[in-house]
C-alpha cells in the first residue's frame, strides 16, 4: 500500500489530509478550467500531460508517483477519467473517506460535450465504485446514557456535532477519542477501526471524586477466543546429548500445533495440540564413562503428541500494542504414539579405537571377524544386531512413550497487523530440546 504523502493542499484538521471540502473545490476549479477549454483540441489542454503520466502510473499500481500528477491535472483541468483514476489511488491507500467524496462528485456529473468516451466510461465506474465503496467505510457511534450532560466527545481534537451521529473514518487510522461529561473524570483513548466495522462505545465515565473504573471506556478489540496454528519444532544440540553420554549429533525434529487461547486481560490462556517427528539419522552414541567398546549406531523415526496447557503474560511495546512482548510456561504430556528408536553394535575400521563417527554397524557377534571387542554377546548388549528395536520405558527399555511436556520460561514476541490478526514467535526450553515457533492467530 502506498505510504500517505505530504502534500500542498489544504489540509482536514482531524485527519491531516485533504479534506472532502477541498477534493470539491479541486474537482470544481478543474470543472471550470474544462468549461474555458472546451473549444480547445484535447491533446492540447493544459492538465492532460499530468493526466496521462498520472493514469499511467495508476494503471501500473505506483500510485505513489501518481497521486500528486492526477491532483495537480485536475486543479487545471477535470476530467472524469483522471478523477476515477485519482479516487482509485486513494482507495488502493485506504483513505477511502477521499476516495467516496470524489467517486460521488464523479458519478452525479452530466453528461457533457467535451466528454471523451474514456471519460463516460470512468462516470459509470464511478457510480459501481461508489456503490462498493461505501459499505467499506468504518463508522464509530457514541451512545450517551441516561443521566449524562454536558457531553462532549473529540476525535482528533475536532467535536463532534451531534455526539452520538455516526462518525465515518479511514480504517487503519489512530483516532484520538477524548470524552467529556459534567461531573465525570475525562477518559482518553486510541482508537482503530477496521473495514466495514461498525463500532459503537456507550459511555462510561467514572464520577468526579469517586473511584476510577476498570477497563477501559472505549470497548476493547481483543477478541474473547483465538484459534492458531503454529510451526513448533525441537532443536536438540550435540552438548545436550553429551551431557548424559558421547558422540551424537544436533537434531532438529520439525512439527507443528493448533492451539485455543482464551484471553483474560493481558494473560493468555492456551490450550495446544501438537505433532513432532523425532527423526535421528544413524549415529553413534555410548554411555558417559564406558569404554570405547560400548559404542552403539543408534537411530530413531519417532512421531510424537503433545498436549499442553500454557499461560503467557503479554507486556505492550507500543502504544497501539501491535508489538507485544510474551512471556510465560506450559505444563503438559507428550506420548510417542508411532516409531521405534533402534541400537546397534559398532566397531571402528581397523578395530583401533578412533573417530566414533565412522564406525560401522556390526552385523553379528565377531562379525567381520576381529571385531569380538566391539561386536559380542557378552553384556547387556549381546543382541545389538540389524537394528535392534530399543522397548519402551515401561518395558525396561529407553525408548519414550508417555512423558512430560515442561516449558519454563517462554518468551516471545507476537505482532497484530489488524486487531484480530496475531502473528507469533517463541522460544522455550523443555525436557524435549529447545522448542522454536511461528504462527498465525485469528480472533474470533
């Protein structure tokens, strides 16, 4: 979307923009000019060399580059098409306010002899684009109760006259509300509208004197219940696996969660189901302490469960808490529903004692033969062969089957493009490796 400009015309004094006011007086002073150059040949009037570059520009989307070359064109001279063309480049930067006020200008124009037909075709788009464009435009409404007087309510410093009439605005636009009653504490607050929204605040102001009321009075955009899904996958170092035995490698199990969260004030109550792959390539691992000897091949094709409760504390960053920094734990279970974790007897070449990570799978006991050091039957590994399946925890085994799921602290940092739009990032350690994510929450 094109970032607003800075221009010379006369600006609202809410909003910082061109006003409706001034966008008539354009379209009227370019009607004017157009009237005196009516006997002119179009190709020579001045305004159209800005009008044809502008709606050049506009066609390409860079509106950027075109906005100031269509208002400059329709100051000298109006034209339908470059109206069309310059009310479609405010909608493209949601100043959709501006964008109606020159649609309608446009779509109650009379037909005219100096009309082009690329100009009768732009006032039947703009009467489309009118109809369209309106139900897109936000609106706030104050409802006064009962018992209020001497209400005044400012938006952007501008009172509203009356109070209570629907007000349109831009969407995306910060609105400084300031509301003001006899008697009653003055409350402020930032309001953002969305497309199509239609947002009514009752006032509710504290008494002068009394105490001051929870909450704010404008009614808050988080929504009551969140739905997301996330990447959430597991990085477990090398250092982590060698703090229990040698040899190892880093391992990263990708997955992913659907998650329920129930905000309550700036604490979010999440309920998640997730789904991780513990995949290990073959690798060679013995116990902290043993000889050279208890080197095993080790390899793993486990999928896993994750259910988990988690409570995030949110802290703003910003003033329209857009950025939100996160911080939190989880409590859960996990259980290894799918996949075996499989050991194997190795020995190294030349059967000298040497880098674990290019010794070789033993096929049976002395096999190749000098290799009865490393490839034997006379411990607890004797049947270490062809990828011995590893039992579970309950069966005496070390594979994992049902297990906890501890995440203490989780940070984070989520964005909130629009108010019901959450993008997230975490990071946490558990007893699974450090867990890495990244989602999208809707607001429902």
């Amino acid at each position: 979307m094109p970032k607003r400009r800075t221009s010379a015309a006369p600006r609202d004094g809410r909003t910082g923009r061109p006003g409706p006011t001034f966008l008539r007086r354009l379209v009227g002073a370019g009607l004017v000019a157009a009237a005196a150059l009516s006997t002119m040949h179009a190709r020579a009037a001045p305004g159209d060399a800005q009008a044809r570059q502008g709606i050049t520009l506009a066609r390409k989307g860079d509106c950027a580059a075109a906005l100031p070359l269509l208002e400059e064109a329709e100051g000298i001279r109006h034209r339908p098409e470059t109206a069309v063309a310059l009310a479609g480049c405010y909608e493209m930067a949601a100043e959709l306010l501006q964008a109606s006020v020159l649609y309608g200008v446009v779509a109650e124009e009379p037909p005219a002899r100096s009309h082009t037909r690329a100009d009768r075709v732009a006032i039947q788009i703009a009467k489309k684009k009118l109809r369209d464009i309106e139900p897109r435009i936000p609106t706030l409404t104050f409802v006064i109760p009962e018992g209020y007087e001497g209400v005044v309510i400012t938006i952007d410093g501008e009172p509203l006259e009356p109070p209570t009439a629907p007000q349109k605005v831009d969407p995306g636009d910060e609105l400084a509300v300031v509301m003001k009653a006899k008697g009653r504490k003055e409350r402020k607050e930032t309001i953002t509208l969305e497309e199509r929204e239609r947002r009514v605040v009752t006032l509710d102001l504290a008494p002068l004197g009394g105490a001051a009321r929870p909450g704010p009075i404008v009614p808050s955009k988080e929504p009551r219940l969140w739905v997301g899904a996330s990447y959430r996958g597991y990085v477990i170092p090398r250092f982590a696996m060698n703090i229990f035995g040698d040899g190892g490698r880093t391992m990263i199990a990708p997955g992913g969660a659907l998650t329920l969260v129930r905000p309550s004030g700036p604490l979010d109550i999440s309920f998640s189901l997730g789904y991780a792959a513990f995949f290990l390539p073959p690798t060679p691992f013995k116990s902290r302490g043993t000889p050279d000897t208890e080197y095993e091949i080790i390899q793993a094709d486990l999928s896993s469960l994750q259910a988990s409760v988690e409570l995030v504390w949110n802290i703003p960053l910003d003033a329209r808490q857009r950025f939100r920094f996160r911080i939190g734990g989880g409590l859960g279970v996990g259980y290894t529903f799918m996949g075996e974790l499989y050991r194997t007897q190795a020995y190294p070449p030349g059967f000298t004692p040497g880098d674990p990570y290019t010794y070789q799978p033993c096929t049976a006991p002395n096999d190749p033969p000098g290799s009865f050091r490393y490839c034997n039957q006379l411990d607890k590994d004797a049947d270490h062969y062809n990828g011995y399946v590893e039992p579970n925890w309950f069966a005496g085994g070390a594979r994992p089957l049902v297990y906890p799921w501890v995440v203490l602290p989780m940070l984070g940092l989520s964005f909130r493009p629009t108010p019901r739009v959450s993008i997230d990032l975490e990071i946490a350690p558990t007893l699974s490796g450090l867990l890495t994510g990244l989602g999208v929450r809707l607001g429902l």
